[in-house]
C-alpha cells in the first residue's frame, strides 16, 4: 500500500492557501510525483483547481444554512463541526487514488479547522505519522514588526493544537516591494532584530513582555526557516518539497526513482 504523505495548507484567510495547494499539485506534475488535490473548505465558492476529494460532496454550506436556519457565519462554524462526522468516508476516499502526495486545502478561515474539534480530529485521524503542516504567512499582515509577531504567535497556536510538524512560508511574496521583503526575511532570520523592532513600535512597558513572546518563538523555532513563496514560476516549492523530505527522512523520495 503508498504511504501517503499529507500537506495542510493553513493561514489566514485570503493568505493563499488554495492558490499554493493548486501550485504545489501542479509542480508535482511536472516532476512526474503522483498527488491529489483535497477540498476541507465546504464554503467554498470559486477554487483554483478541481479538487479529487471534495468535502462540499458530503457537506452544502447552502444546505447547512436552510436547514438550520443559520446566516453565513453560523453556517460555517456548524460545517466546521459536520467536518469530523465525514472523516472515515473522506479516509477512505482518499486511500482509493493509491497517491504519494496529498495536499489539503483547508477552510478559508484559519480558525476554522485550528480552533475548533473538527480539524484536529481530522488531521490525528488521517494519517499523523505522515502529516505536515504549511503554514502560510499572509505578506500584506506581516509587514509590521508586530503584524509578522502575530502571524508567527498564530503559526504557534496551530502547531500547539495540532501537534504535527510544521513550517512556515512567506505566500504572495510578490506583493511586497523588494525593501518590505527583505525586511521580513531578515526579521525572521533574526528574532531578536523582530525583537527590537516591535519594541520600536510600541512603548517600552511591553518591553517585557516582547522578550517573552520572541524566547518563545525561538524555542517553537517558528521565527525560522521561513520559506518566501508566489504564484511566479513556482518560486519556492522545491524548498518546500525539500522541507518536507527531510522531515520524513528515512522515507522513500519518490522523485529519485
Ligand atoms: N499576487 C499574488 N496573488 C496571489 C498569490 N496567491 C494567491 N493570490 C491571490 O490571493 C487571493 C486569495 O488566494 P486564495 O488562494 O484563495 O487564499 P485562501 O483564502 O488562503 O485559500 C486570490 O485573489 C488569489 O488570486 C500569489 O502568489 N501572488
Ligand atoms: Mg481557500
């Protein structure tokens, strides 16, 4: 039997998550590794790419809101819970295309599958052994010294929920000028020049406090090994197929045979 390796794709919403599953699905074409594409997002409205497993099969975020008379909002979070009810269909349903890689694009809103039951339970029920998380760090919220501190802090909170391994990208790279980019790339390379940069911003009686959260930033290592990533020419997507080789090491890689 393939010993499937699993690829979260988790972040904020709006940070790419969809954009760079599809990317990554497609690079691995090229490469000649086999892959799925799996939709968690039953809200989903307009994807990137024709997912092989999709949750909206099982669940209607439109069906959820009529029958329990729910707006928007409230439809989301009873979906977000309905997605552990369909594990066992969507293990098995996923263990049918015999694939090396399979990458989850999970719900828009990041709290969403971290916070609530659901997106544990899913993600210690499909295969943990062989799971990975990508988390995304959304350039347009990163570009403060405390902006970056609160997407590394969510980037903690999901890894301490989830318990998988993890790394972070730095998506739509892009969309930075050159200046803003190599600013975030050499905070995260050095968490102590985050450090006094949010110390810059905000008045010295969070002094303490600031020190706190970059000591455990460093002990998550969360602050490195950031990854930049964006729609262009696959920029960053064989580092991260790197990454996640290295985690697994031991494992069969599949692009050497
Ligand atoms: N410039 C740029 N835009 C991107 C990139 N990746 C995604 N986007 C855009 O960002 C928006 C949100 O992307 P999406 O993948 O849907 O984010 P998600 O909500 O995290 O799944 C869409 O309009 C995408 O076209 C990128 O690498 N560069
Ligand atoms: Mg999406």
């Amino acid at each position: 039997m393939k010993q499937e390796t699993f690829v979260y794709f988790i972040g904020t919403a709006g940070a790419g998550k969809s954009t760079l599953a599809e990317r990554f699905h497609q690079w691995t074409n090229v490469k000649g590794i086999d892959s799925i594409l799996v939709n968690l997002d039953p809200g989903a409205e307009n994807l990137p790419y024709d997912p092989d497993v999709d949750i909206r099969d099982w669940i209607s975020l439109k069906e959820v809101m009529e029958s329990h008379e729910l707006g928007p909002n409230g439809a989301q979070i009873a979906c977000a819970d309905l997605l552990a009810v369909n594990t066992d269909e969507v293990k098995e349903s996923i263990e049918s295309f015999k694939t090396d890689y399979v990458f989850v694009d999970t719900p828009g809103q990041l709290e969403l599958f971290v916070f609530r039951n659901s997106g544990r339970i899913i993600a210690t029920t499909l295969r943990p052994q062989q799971s990975v998380v990508c988390y995304l760090i959304d350039p347009i919220l990163a570009k403060s010294a405390s902006g970056f501190t609160s997407q590394l802090l969510l980037s903690v909170f999901t890894s301490f929920r989830l318990g998988l391994p993890q790394f972070s990208v730095l998506s739509k790279s892009d969309v930075l000028e050159k200046e803003d980019l190599e600013q975030v790339l050499s905070w995260a390379d050095d968490a102590y020049s985050l450090e006094s940069a949010v110390q810059s911003e905000h008045s010295s009686m969070y002094r303490q406090i600031n020190e706190d959260i970059v000591r455990m930033l460093i002990d998550f290592q969360s602050h490195s090994k950031l990854i930049s990533t964006g729609s262009k020419e696959f920029l960053g997507i064989e580092d991260m197929y790197t990454m996640i080789q290295m985690l697994f090491a031991g494992g069969e890689d599949v692009l050497s045979d």
